[in-house]
C-alpha cells in the first residue's frame, strides 16, 4: 500500500466520523515534510492524534487492534476497517529508522522531529518531552532528603497532630513527617480525608521548623508561600479551607518560632490558578516563569492534582526552584484532565514516589448514604451501589429513571429557583450577585456528555425555557440575558479569569449588562463585551465541576453505555455533592457497568519514573 492510498483511507474515516480533521491533517503534514515516511507510519500518526484527544499521551504499538476497540469509541464497522488497514499495512516501526518525520532514538527526541518512537510507543514530541521533565524532576526531589532536628521535630509534630486515642496509625502526622524531611510530598485521599486541613498543618510545622534554623540566633523570615489549583473554583477553596485550619489552630499554639501566628496566617498569599501562578505570556504558550526564571517560592501546594494535565505539570516543575518544597494534594479516584496525561495515577503507581506518598483513608465529610455509595463506588461494586441508591430512607440519595430528558427539568426548576428569586430581590446589584451566587452553590446538574438532549447543550437549553416557563426568567432578549450562569472555556488572565470560572449576568447601576464571579469574599464584575468564549452552564459536564462543591447534585448518565462512562467519572460526580445526590439514569444498569470500567489512559510516564 503507497503513502497516497493510506492517506485516502484516513480522509475516508474522516468523513464516517472516525477520525478528526486534525488526525488525517498530522498525517498528511507527516507525508508533506517527510515525503519518504512509511505508509504505515502515517496510519499510526493519525491513531495516535485520534488518541489523544481521549486524553492518551502514547500509542502502544504490540496490539494496535485491541488497543483501538479498547479505548476509541469506534464502531465494530471502523475497527474492521482498521484491521484490513493493519493487513495492508503492517506495523514496522523498526522501518521507520532514518525517517525525519520521527525520532527512533530518543537521545535525538530534542530535534525536530515531530514524533518520538521509544519503549515500544509512538509519541508526540512534545508528550515524549514532557514526561521526561515529569520523572527526573520529582526523582531527584523523592531522592533529595533534608536535615531536621528531631527534637524539635518530634515537639511540633505533637503540638499539630496530638495522638490519636484508639493508637491507629495517624496518616496525618505522617504526611508532616515527609513533608518535614524531602522537597516532594504527595498526599492523596478522598473528599473529607482532611487534605487541606493536613497542608495548613504543614504549613505551621514548616515554618516553626524553619524558625529554628539559624545557628546565630538571627531572625528567619517568613516562608514564600505558594497555594495554587488548576481552577479558580478549586483555588478559592484552597485559600478557603486552609485559613479555616489556621484559624483553627490560634488558640492552640498562640505563636509561631517566636512570632505571633496571626500576623504569618493574614500575610499567606490568596491561592491561584496554575496557569495565573506561573504567569502566561499573552499570544503564547509560554510562561513568565521558567526554569531561567523560577517562582519566588519556598513552598508550593498545589490541590486538585488529579486534574493536572501533562504539559502543566511540567512547566510548573520547570518553573519551580530545586531548593523548593512540592506538596502535592489530589484524589487519584477523581476524573483526570480533559488534556492529554493521567500525572496523579502514574506519580500513585511509581514505586520511586512511595516513600514521598501518604494516602489519607478516613473520610469526615461523607458518612451514611452518601459515604456508602462513595464506598461502593471506589470497590467496583456495581450491585452496592444500585442497593445504595434503592434502598436510602434518609432522603440523602434519590434514583431518577425517565424516559426522557425533559422530566430532570422540575428538579432543575426548583434547583435554581433560589439563584432567580435572589437576583430579582432587594439591593444593590452587586448585593443581588453575591447572594445569587452563593445559591448557586446549592444546587448543579452535571451530565456526562456535552451533546445530545441528555448532555450539556440540550440539557441547559431546555432548563432555560423551563425556567422562562416558570416565570424565573424573563423572555429572552440576546444573549447575555438576567439571570444567565455563563462559565469560561478559556483564561483571561487580563481580566484575572480562567477557563471553569462561573459568572451570573445581572445588569449594573447603569443599566449594561456585566457577568458576576466571586473570588473568596469579593466581587468581580466584567463587562459581557470582554468575555471571549463562554458556555451557558446551568448544566455543565462532571469535568468541569472537578474542585467545585455543592449542595444537591443531580447527575445525568444517558440511556446508551459507553467509554465515557467510568468509575471515576460517576464517583467525582457523585462526591461534589454534600448533601444530597440525585442520579438520573433512564437505564439504571448503566450505574453497574460504569463502575466496573475503570479509566487507564496510554501513556509513558510511569514507565520512565520506575528507571
């Protein structure tokens, strides 16, 4: 088979739906640039695009079949197209030595060659480039161990984790033992695990240790202190919960190394998102602070690790100087990112990262139904799940199964009818913001899927009408009506918004219209005008409501089984709620299948942290 035929058959899978445009354009770039790579080559390129957009970072290429039908939501028609291709055309990447359009040595990966061939896995560059930064980063921070002096160690690790009286072993204390002794610390539990309330302890502990060490007597400044996640929502709870665990703390341990712990508390910087942290230049893809300009940090924790993507990870490490404490904190049972990398699961799995990890195992938040379904979840255990759901009295947990989409709109009337009523109240607009966004908080409806009159385009369409039907919104004129919950599909680091944050639109003191964010106690008003890309989000997917809680969550599967529904999709849907969940499920086996379907995303970064 020639270059020319393979192209034809990947336009040809374009046009069914198999492939994007963007997988058959690398393909054809491939063959423009490198007139010589193998017809073979071109088919794995375009595989390999296909994948990551499902979020894979590699291909393996010793079952190239059963790969696809594992991981591509093909129908069988594709996958037997793919197979008559694979007999056409064999995979023979020890062929592909020589060509320009890909790097069978690594040590040649720096070049500019598109494409990386190594450990049996086709990459992009970039990819390749990026997990190589990942594993020796933190290698070199898990092998980096630090003095302490444990006198004073073991006195300040009894002050903030007293022990526990039933002598379990305290997971806490241990995640400040590591954190005290290394400059890479991971903690991972579950929501309620006291994650951030063990950070704000490391925080205390760091600093009191810190005070310590100067042999003159002399004073020792401050920490510079890093809090950051990768949305605003997620970093606004970490500033949040953090002060909630300091002020905790004052009248137990009065002072810190000398100094009042009131005026350290108030001077921690407000957490922010990654990509505001490590300062984007605009028009790039590049940041303000790189390896030759490092953050000016001493310690950096970063919360919602789960949904740090590849590229990310590594530009912060990048950016990060060596001589910096990382404490990483994250849910490895959480959704990974929407872009390309599973970073938490592979940093969980690499035995090099063991000593440097604590997992925190009990879980104050959820108790009784919804802690029993969150059990059942993480087990794998469909039937207990369903059980869950069926049999709760305490009206925690409710199961919806309709035939149709239309019947989630009363529980969506009453859900949002305290955002409207608060918007339509006294007061000043802004007054009428803050409150209509705080009960927005109240209640979500979160889908699996974006389209279709089950996803998030039919779902918040249908709302709104709803809602106008109801009397809560007024009839619309254009797009940026009263009352509109509208969410950022990309940052705006000049306007200090991100990709995730979520506005409301009410019109200002002179009448114009504005989009409302909160950030922690204050108020952000932004002329619509500005705004660049937005959704309206009074449905918005289980992605995007990683590092948001609310009160009542109502989770919407569709009535056909596929990839996209996952354990760690049904439990991070499941564990925004809390108080209240609602699972909408036309076929409630869907629960059962999804729970037993674990995500595992392609890539090589596990493998080059275990060299």
């Amino acid at each position: 088979m020639t270059a020319a035929a393979t192209l034809a058959d990947l336009a040809a899978w374009q046009t069914a739906g198999w492939l994007r445009p963007l997988d058959v354009a690398l393909a054809r770039f491939l063959h423009d640039t490198a007139p010589t790579a193998p017809p073979d080559l071109l088919l794995a390129a375009a595989l390999l695009s296909r994948l990551e957009s499902a979020g894979h970072s590699a291909l393996p290429l010793d079952d190239l079949p059963g790969t696809a039908a594992e991981r591509l939501d093909w129908p069988a028609e594709a996958l037997n197209a793919l197979a008559q291709a694979l007999a056409a055309r064999p995979l023979r990447p020890q062929a592909w030595t020589g060509c320009a359009a890909v790097a069978v040595d690594p040590r040649d990966a720096e070049g500019g060659s598109p494409l990386v061939l190594a450990d049996g896995r086709l990459a992009l560059r970039r990819h390749w480039r990026d997990e190589g930064v990942i594993a020796r980063q933190l290698r070199a921070r898990a092998a980096a161990l630090l003095p302490v002096d444990e006198a004073q160690a073991t006195a300040w690790l009894d002050r903030l984790f007293p022990p526990r009286a039933d002598g379990e072993v305290d997971w806490q204390r241990r995640a400040g033992e590591v954190a005290l002794r290394g400059r890479f610390t991971l903690v991972t539990g579950g929501p309620g695990t006291g994650k951030t309330w063990t950070a704000a302890r490391l925080l205390v502990l760091l600093q009191a240790l810190r005070g310590h060490g100067a042999p003159d007597g002399t004073p020792v400044p401050f920490l510079r202190v890093g809090l950051a996640a990768p949305t605003g929502k997620a970093a606004a709870r970490l500033k949040q919960s953090i002060q909630q665990a300091l002020h905790g703390l004052r009248p137990a341990l009065g002072s810190l190394a000398g100094e009042a712990l009131d005026p350290w508390a108030d001077t921690l910087p407000p957490a922010r998102t990654l990509h505001a942290l490590l300062g984007p230049r605009p028009g790039t893809w590049r940041f303000r602070h790189d390896a030759t300009n490092p953050l000016p940090l001493d310690l950096l924790i970063v919360d919602e690790a789960s949904m740090v993507h590849l590229a990310l990870m590594a530009r912060l490490l990048d950016a990060l100087p060596p001589a910096a404490r990382l404490v990483l904190l994250g849910d490895p049972d959480q959704l990974a990112s929407v872009e390309a990398g599973a970073v938490l699961a592979d940093l969980c799995a690499a035995p090099v990262l063991a000593p440097r990890t604590v997992a925190l195992r009990e879980s104050r938040r959820f108790h009784g139904a919804i802690g029993a379904l969150a059990q059942a979840m993480h087990a794998g255990d469909g039937a207990a799940a369903l059980a869950a759901l069926r049999t709760d009295v305490s009206g925690t947990l409710a199961l919806q199964t309709p035939r149709d989409a239309t019947a989630v709109l009363p529980l969506a009337v009453q859900g949002y009818r305290p955002v409207l009523q608060a918007l339509q109240g006294p007061g000043t607009p802004a007054e009428r913001a803050r409150a209509s966004l705080q009960a927005f908080e109240t209640f979500r409806l979160l889908c699996a899927l974006r389209e279709g009159p089950w996803g998030v385009d039919g779902l918040n369409a249908a709302v709104e009408q709803a809602l106008a039907d109801a009397g809560l919104l007024a009839a619309r004129r254009g797009e940026w009506f009263t009352g509109r919950p509208v969410m950022l599909l990309r940052n705006q680091p000049a306007l200090g918004l991100f990709n995730g944050d979520i506005g409301l639109v009410l019109p200002a003191d002179d009448g114009t219209p504005r989009a409302w964010f909160a950030e922690g106690e204050a108020l952000h008003a932004v002329a619509v005008g500005r705004l660049e890309q937005v959704q309206t989000a009074f449905a918005m997917t289980v992605h995007k409501s990683q590092g948001s809680e609310f009160g009542h969550v109502a989770l919407v599967l569709p009535p056909e089984d596929g990839p996209l529904l996952t354990r760690e999709l049904v439990y991070t849907g499941l564990t925004r709620a809390r108080e209240r969940f609602t699972l909408v499920a036309p076929q409630p086996a869907l629960l059962g299948r999804a729970v037993a379907r674990r995500t595992r995303r392609l890539g090589g970064l596990g493998a080059r942290l275990a060299r």
